[in-house]
C-alpha cells in the first residue's frame, strides 16, 4: 500500500513536472466525457421530451367501460350495463395509487347551433375538469375551462375544440358566446389547443366539453324529463308523409302527459351511471399495476363475489406503449453509441499522446531504469498517470459537460435532464479508458532498454 | 574479498546474421576503496564493459562478482535493485529530470527504495547538496545550473543510497577544462575521504592521469593495467572539453 502512494506521488510528480503536457494529455479525454455527459443529458431531456409527447397521445390512457348487461338472453353489448357510476371515478382517483387521474364520460351525439350556422361535432362529451389533465391538455388556447363547482351545479358551459371555432365560428373567438345543444344554451368558456387527428384518423379537435351533470341531467339522449315540444311534434308528425322517408323520432307509444301531469308525477330516478371513466396511469410501467388496483377496487365497490364476472371492462393503449417502450429504447441505444464512440475517440487521443509522452521520455525512464526502477515500477508509473489524468480528466469533461448541457437548456430550451448514471458511468470509463490505452504506451516504456534509453537523443 | 571481480568475460553483439565480439575475454579485478579509469578509444568496447560492470547489460559468457555475488545469474529485476542499492551512476550528459528541483532530482532514486522516512531521506539529500557546494541552490531547476552545476547535483544523486561503487561515464565529457578540473577533484575527494570506489571511463589521458590506476581497454582486450602517473594530473588539456563518448561497437 505504501509502495502505491509512493508511485502515486511519482507519478504526480512526473505530471506536475510538465503542467502543458499533462493538461494536453487530459483534452482528450475531457472532450469525450464532456461529450458523454452533454449529449446523455441533453439526449434524455430529448426522450422524455419525446415520450411525454408520446404520453400526450394517450399511451398512459385507460378506460373503464360498463360491462354488458344482458336480459331474457339478448346481450345489450358492451356499455349497456348501468353500475359504473362518478363515485367510482371519485373513488378510483382517491385509493389507486398508480392512477394520476381519473375522470367520468358522458357521451352524447347533437347537433349544434350558433346563429345561423349549425355543426354536428364528433365528439361530446359530458366529463369533468380532471379530463384535461387525464388527457394532458391542460393549455388553453383561448379562455378557461370549467371547474368542479360548473359540474356540481350543472352549469350550462362548455369549451370547444379548435375544429368547432373554425366552423361554427369561422375563426371568431367563441370565448362568452352561446351555442345551443338540443335547445339548451351553453356558455363557451373556452377553446382548446389543437390537438390533430388521433392514431385511427378521427379529429380529436371536433369536441365539446361541457360538466358532465348538465350533458347527463339536462340533455342526454334518454329523456330524464318530458319535454312537452318535442312529444308534440312527435304526435303531430306520426302521419306519414312522403318526405319523411325514414323516421328518426320515436312513435309515442304512450299519450304524452300533459304539463300538469308532469308536474305532479316528476321522475323520480336519476341514474347517475357514466358511459365511461377515462383514466391516466402514473407512467407507461405502471399500466398493469394500475389496472389490477382498479379492478379490485371496483369489483369492492360493485360487491361483486368471487367467481362472479366483472360488471365492467378496462382497455389499455397496447399499441401506443408498445410505441413509447420502443423509442425509448432505440434513445437510449442511440445515446449509448454516441457516448461510446466519443469515449473511443477519447480513448485514442489518450494512447496517442501517452505513446508521444514515451517518446519524449525515453532518457527520463532509462535514467530511472539505471538508477534501480523495475520494468513493473514504470509500468505502474505510466499507468497510474494515464489513470490519474483520465480520472482529472473524466472530472473537468463532467463539469463541462454538465455546462454544455445547462446551456443548452438555456439558450436553446430544450429539456435536459440530470444523468447521474451518466456522470458515474463516466468516471467508471474514464478509469478504464486509462488503463486500457495507458497500458500500451506503458507497458513499451517498461520494455526499453535501459542502455538504449539512455542513449536516445 | 574483492569488490569486483571479472572473470573471462565476453560480449557479443548479433547485428542480423553477423556477430561482432566487443569483448573478447576480460578479466580484471577491482578492489574497495579504489578509483580507476577505463580508457580506450571510441569502439574498444570500454562503453560496453562499463554496462556490464554497472548491471545495465549481460555478458554474453564469463562470471562477474559483485561483492561475492555473482551477477551474469541474476534476473533483469534482481539486477535493478542490485543497481539501486550498489551503484551510483554520473553519465556525461547529467541526465537531470527537467523542471524538478535539484533536491527532488537527488531524492529520485529512492522512489524505487524501501524504507527510509521522508524527513530523514530530505536530511540527508539536503547534507549531499552542501557536501557538492550547492547548498544555495536546493530549489533551482536543472535549466537554471550551469553545466558543472549540473553534474554535481547528478553526482549528489548517485551517492544517495550510499552505493558501494560509483560509475562514472565521461563526466567531463560535457564540460569546460575549468569545471572538469573541479569534478575531477571532487571524485578525487570522495574517493579519499569516504573511501568511496569509483571508475571513471574516458578516452582522454589527462583525466584517467586522475585516478590511482588506469586500465587501458582496445579491441575487446586489456591492454595495460597500471598505476597512473601523478604528474600528468595536473596537464588537463583544453582539448578534453569537446570530447564525445565513444559509441557502442557496431
């Protein structure tokens, strides 16, 4: 052990002897760590970049959807079943942890009407404001989206797509006007970003959003109240005419009841099913963890038996995480090889200027060799220089590298992300780098002879 | 016993498929306390035995004694710490580690050395430097010595372990008449007050003038062994300033 830190002090020595050498000696190798870390860390700021771009799309999505309710034998399909239920969403949110969030959907098909314009959208959905953040949606274009207390008090609101803005407003700012959805004025509050076609084509843009209570109460498809208008058009329109090639109103099976008999006979269920509850895992890994967290909680609430089947179904994105796991991989091979071939190329520097330094030391080492070193003492002695300024080296690229990035983040805003795995690999590296191309450069200078070296001009 | 004893030695180079014999048979028996010169012209082979007596080569047949010990058996790492603790070297073009100070530079050889404190080795290094006249000049750089100088401090680095024999390799080769005068005088001191054994190679008369005997070496053989005549001491030609270190035959 003494024997050691004396070669390490020698080996000091011989560096601080020639300050210029040594600092040439360790470029090399700061520039390929410096290059290591800058391109490890600006690279992983870029993968998280692109899997949160990835994530946007719905890779971390679930969905819980109703199970199939089925009677006499006829199956009702998928969603039929009416026991999924907002305190569920509620519930999901609260006790799963691996679930981010979570929010209730209330679908609906309608047309809407502003002014003289009219516009059926693809999609509305009845929800709450944890439905942006499931969706990682959050930025508003124009506006604000509705909250909580808009959903408790089933406030006629909503915010619409970039699609419905450029049809049913053509371009205007739709933020304070009013649309009417089935004879219903909604407020817009505000307007989403765009957000483009989704993977199957369908434009995620054509969308209204509104509390999911009033799309639900006041409404949805089934009638919750009877609503004198239409049951009278729809008596006076049972006459066929030629026009009216295919009905799309329901025949009244039934008299409707008149305004009085409403009054005094008011529906008195309220079902408070949701079509469906859209939910965002903490990150892609935990899908599966998240699904088993929700499935038994929700087979708890629904107090469904052992053996007994689920009453609802949870469907993940397989094809997006599959997406996401594979560029996340090909990243981080992509930045693995890019670090190697900096490190080579390090590495090589190393070996060149070390042989340089032999060279240049030839009558040093047979100096040293005539006065008593060892062929193994001057191996040592090249070799733990070539460590030490790999290892000086690996430290100053560390910092430069951590610069570099930081700059980059600064200048150009790109995310970069602290890479400790990337800063110890390096130091690993960096050793191993001189003891690799050192030992080349080393093991020559232990071969000389002592007479020759002596002698070499 | 003797300090060193050569018995037939021999040293053949192999350059390609010819064989050059550089010595041919050399026996010579050197004695403690002694200071001799080695003189031959470039290519007698003097650089070459000088080597060998040094531990620096092998013979290619013949038995050395060092101090009893015979070392033509030894490995290339039992001779390199034979060298360390056994031998001094002062080589012609002082060989001094650039930008190290001179202290440092005659501390060096203890690098390779067990033992020994730190603070002890510095005392005695410090004591060498004041016993070669450079006590002022501890921290100066080789760069910033003069020649003789220079060889002084190389001088005091050869004595730190406390050698048993010094190996002097044209020491004045690289000097002025005045500055080899001095050195010589100096090898002339250590040799009688510490009884310090020193060989002196050269190719000029005037120095070998300097030590008790001169052996004269050419082609390969000794040919005179003899006490020096004292009185050439004092005739140290200007001429010996330039001279040049005979190569290695070839």
């Amino acid at each position: 052990m003494m024997k050691f830190l004396r070669q390490i002090r020698t080996a000091m020595r011989a560096m601080g002897r020639n300050i210029n050498r040594a600092l040439l000696n360790m470029l090399g190798i700061v520039i390929g760590i410096a290059a290591v870390i800058a391109m490890m860390e600006v690279g992983q700021g870029a993968s998280k970049a692109i899997e949160r771009t990835i994530s946007s799309m719905g890779s971390n999505t679930l969905l819980v959807l109703p199970g199939a309710a089925a009677s006499g034998g006829i199956s009702w399909g998928t969603g039929s079943s009416m026991t999924l239920t907002s305190a569920d969403c509620e519930a999901v949110t609260r006790e799963c942890p691996d679930v981010r969030q979570a929010a209730v959907l209330v679908r609906t098909s309608s047309q809407l009407i502003y002014g003289n314009r009219n516009w059926v959208p693809n999609t509305i959905y009845g929800t709450d404001p944890d439905y942006l953040e499931v969706r990682e949606w959050q930025v508003m274009a124009e506006g604000e989206p509705f909250t909580a207390r808009d959903v408790r008090s089933s406030n006629k609101v909503c915010v619409v797509g970039q699609t419905i803005k450029r049809e049913l407003f053509q371009g205007e700012s739709p933020v304070g006007k009013e649309i009417r959805l089935k004879n219903v004025n909604f407020k817009v509050l505000g307007v989403l970003t765009a957000k483009g076609a989704n993977l199957m084509g369908m434009d995620q843009d054509d969308i209204v959003l509104a509390p999911w209570t009033t799309i639900k109460y006041r409404i949805s498809n089934q009638k919750t109240t009877g609503q004198s208008s239409t049951a009278a058009s729809s008596t006076s329109d049972a006459v066929n005419t030629l026009s009216n090639l295919y009905p799309t109103s329901q025949v009244a099976l039934y008299p409707d009841l008149s305004t009085v008999q409403q009054a005094d006979n008011p529906l008195p269920v309220r079902f408070t099913n949701v079509d469906q509850i859209i939910l965002a895992a903490r990150t892609a890994e935990t899908i599966p963890n998240a699904m088993d967290q929700i499935t038994s909680l929700l087979r708890e609430r629904h107090h469904l038996r052992a053996g007994e089947d689920n009453d609802f179904q949870i469907r993940d994105m397989t094809e997006l995480t599959k997406t996401l796991a594979s560029t996340s991989a090909m990243m981080t091979n992509l930045l693995l090889v890019v670090a190697l071939i900096s490190l080579i190329v390090g590495g090589v520097g190393i070996m060149n200027i070390m042989l340089v330094s032999v060279t240049e030391r030839t009558r040093e080492i047979g100096l040293r060799m005539a006065i008593g070193a060892r062929g193994r003492d001057i191996l040592l002695q090249f070799l733990i220089e070539a460590v030490l300024l790999c290892l000086a080296g690996g430290l100053l690229g560390i910092g430069l590298g951590r610069g570099i990035s930081s700059l980059v983040a600064n200048v150009l805003h790109w995310p970069t992300a602290i890479s400790l795995n990337a800063i110890g690999l390096s130091v690993v590296v960096s050793c191993a780098v001189g003891i690799i191309f050192g030992f080349y450069p080393a093991w020559r200078a232990s071969r000389l002879d002592p007479i020759d070296a002596l002698r070499y001009e | 016993m003797d300090l060193i004893e050569l018995r037939e030695i021999c040293k053949t180079y192999h350059l390609g498929e010819v064989d050059v014999p550089v010595l041919m048979g050399i026996t010579l028996i050197i004695k403690h306390g002694e200071m001799v010169s080695l003189m031959g012209a470039s290519g007698s082979g003097k650089s070459t035995l000088m080597n060998i007596l040094g531990c620096l080569d092998h013979a290619t047949s013949g038995q050395y004694f060092l101090e009893g010990r015979e070392v033509s058996k030894l490995s290339s790492n039992q001779r390199a710490e034979l060298r360390n603790r056994m031998i001094g070297f002062v080589f012609q073009s002082f060989n001094l580690l650039p930008r190290t100070s001179a202290l440092e530079n005659i501390l060096m050889p203890l690098e390779y050395r067990h033992g020994g404190s730190r603070r002890a080795n510095l005392e005695r290094a410090k004591d060498l430097l004041e016993r070669v006249g450079l006590g002022d000049r501890m921290n100066h750089h080789p760069s910033q010595l003069s020649g003789g100088q220079q060889q002084r401090v190389a001088i005091a680095r050869s004595l730190i372990n406390q050698p048993s024999i010094l190996f002097a390799d044209e020491p004045t080769g690289n000097l002025d008449s005045h500055t080899s005068a001095e050195i010589l005088e100096m090898f002339q001191k250590l040799n009688a007050d510490e009884k310090i054994t020193i060989l002196v190679v050269t190719h000029s008369a005037e120095i070998a003038a300097h030590a008790q005997r001169v052996i004269q070496i050419s082609d390969g053989r000794i040919v005179d062994d003899a006490p020096s005549h004292p009185a050439a001491g004092s005739l140290l030609a200007g001429g010996a300033a330039a001279a040049q270190t005979g190569g290695r035959a070839s």
